[in-house]
C-alpha cells in the first residue's frame, strides 16, 4: 500500500486535495518545558497540574491553589532541577532528545522512506503537542494512526490523558482517521528483557555489585489504587518479573515508589525513605533502577541520580548509582518495534515496504 492524493471529483471542482492510504505511529511521551526560563517552566507547569486526570480534588478550589500558590512559587525550583538535566549540545531536556532520536530509529528499523509507515512523536505537555502531530499525520496521508503511550505501566493520570488528547482531536476532526491504541506492556517478556538486559550490562560497568538494587516507580497517591486505578499492581508485576529474570529475590530487589507530593498518603513503600533506612541499617552499595521511566527526565536524573545519592551518602552509604533508562537504545528501539509490529497486524506488513 502506498500514499494516494485524491485531488479532483467530476462535478466537484473545489474539492480539497486530500492524501490518504499510509498509517501513522505516533510514540507519545509524558512532556517537557520548552527551555529552562521561568515562563516555560510555568506554562509548562500550568498544563500539566490542570489535568484533571493528574489532579483531580475540587477543580475550583485547585485552581485557587495552582494560580495562587504553585505556578507563583515552584517555577523557580523546578527550572533548577531542569537546569542541572539540561542537554547544552542540543539545548533540551533529556526526554525530547531520546522521545525524538527513538522515533527517528523506529522508522529506519519499519519503514526507511516512510511509503506506507509514518512514525511519529509527540509530548502530552508542552511541545510538540498531540493533536499537532496527530493532524500532521493525517495531512502526511495517514488514514490509520497508531498511539503508542510511552508508559509500560497503565495509570490514568498517564495513559488514559494520552487518550483524552487523542479524543480530542478527533471531537474536531471532519475525516476522523481509524485510531489504535498500545496497550500497557508492563509485562511484555521484549519489556522485561530490555530492561533487565539494561540492568546487567549497567551493573557490569562498575567495578562493584551492589547489595541491594531499588525499581523505584513514579508514585501516585494511594486513593487512586482504592478507585481501581491498576498502576500498583503493574508495578509490582514487573518487579516480580525482573527478579525472576535477574534471579534475586525481595530483599535484593526492592519495589519502591519516588516523586510524591502533597499531604495524602501515596503508594508505599517511599524511595526516599527506603533508601536512607538501607543506608542506616548498614549497606554500602546500592543501585536504583526505574522501570516505570522509558528515557531518563527530570525524576530520573535530579530526583534519583541528584538527590537520592546524596540522601544515600548522608545516611552512611558509600557506592550508589542510577541505572540508565532505556533511552533512545537499540534494546529500546527493539521493543518500540515488538510492540508495533504486533499492534498493526491486519493493517501492515513487514514485505508490503517498498
């Protein structure tokens, strides 16, 4: 199948060129500023921090709090954990450089000269937007769309507003494209190899092994498990998968859950807490692994690379390291890959390049 361009109807002779017979992927991850500036930042900030499916107390009491309070002062604090992430050679944060190389790679691996596959990317907040690139597609001539969200683990507050989005472009649409969706792959057997392939050869960099090894997830507040959000429970079904793989057991690795905020209970145990309770009760050497973060941000790279150490140092620890996310890697572009080609079954083949 290749692209057509319908550009003339008899008896209709205003009628628009339309393009149509290719199919889009289109990987989406979580977002990213534009810069590191305070008003970036903010507007940056001020999207995320307004979806209801992120934050969803009293919407008008939230948005007192979120104009009056937060986007007034974390701008600030949050533009210098950006700063100490930022990539000088390319003037971005780590998360578009890798979200964009990744799709670059998929596409040479699917589909070369893009004749029949388009892939594509897009951030859920901030730039490039969704729906932007979901209309890019269709202009490109892709009448199907495939959405891979770039989070194994669903959660609402993450899959499902990639989603919301996608719907939203099609609420304007007047030639809606057919849409798929990728479905959480937290424990898809090409995840778990990645990432516990990643995990080995990381390890055997160092010319030491750590006594005990962190999967430190994003977290989210503890209510949202109770309303039937599965997010902890895909969690902890990758944890177990990685120790089967890696043959260790719970007390070697550790499911633990970062990035918490607020007063409510969040999901436990806290990496935080956890790692300056290792390092009080005696070890030494300790690795952090994120499973739940395909390309490393802010939260893998300040939070945990940053920050944590130096909680781990404090308490008494000696050795720590953060283990790379998947990235823009081979083993990640292979399971962006596993993942696709599965998903457009009945859409696309292999032999129909070219």
């Amino acid at each position: 199948m290749s692209v057509r361009t319908v550009a003339a109807v008899p008896g209709v002779p205003d009628h628009p060129t339309v393009r149509l017979g290719r199919i889009g992927v289109l990987l989406v991850n979580l977002g990213t500023p534009d810069s590191t500036s305070i008003p970036d930042i903010r507007r940056y900030l001020a999207e995320f921090l307004s979806d209801r499916r992120v934050i969803d107390v009293n919407p008008v009491l939230w948005k007192l709090i979120l104009h009056g309070v937060i986007l007034r002062t974390r701008p600030p604090k949050t533009a210098e954990a950006y700063r100490a992430i930022w990539l000088a050679e390319t003037d971005e944060s780590p998360l578009r450089f890798h979200t964009r190389a990744t799709a670059e790679a998929l596409q040479a691996r699917l589909d070369p000269e893009a004749e029949t596959v388009r892939v594509d990317w897009a951030m859920r907040y901030g730039n490039p937007a969704i729906r932007a690139r979901m209309q890019a597609l269709q202009d490109e001539g892709c009448d199907r769309i495939l959405v891979l969200p770039l989070y194994p683990q669903y959660a609402a507050s993450t899959t499902a507003t990639v989603v919301d989005e996608v719907a939203r472009h099609l609420l304007d649409a007047r030639w809606q494209p057919a849409v798929r969706t990728v479905p959480a792959f937290h424990d898809d057997p090409a995840y778990i190899e990645a990432v516990a392939a990643g995990i080995e050869t990381h390890l055997g960099t160092l010319d030491w092994q750590p006594e005990v090894i962190l999967a430190s997830f994003h977290g989210l507040p503890k209510r949202y498990l109770t309303l039937g959000d599965p997010y902890h429970c895909h969690c902890a079904k990758t944890a177990r998968l990685l120790r089967t793989r890696l043959g260790l057991d719970e007390s070697r690795l550790r499911l633990t859950f970062q990035s918490r905020f607020g007063r409510e209970e969040w999901l436990q145990p806290y990496t935080d807490e956890t790692i300056e309770t290792l390092a009080q009760s005696g070890v030494k050497r300790l690795a952090v692994v994120m499973p739940g973060f395909v390309a490393d941000c802010v939260e893998t790279l300040e939070e945990i690379a940053i920050q944590a150490r130096e909680t781990f140092e404090e308490a008494g620890g000696t050795h720590f390291t953060a283990i790379p996310c998947l990235n823009s890697g081979a083993d990640a572009v292979t399971l962006y890959e596993t993942l696709v080609r599965r998903e457009l079954a009945g859409w696309w083949k292999a032999e129909e390049v070219g």
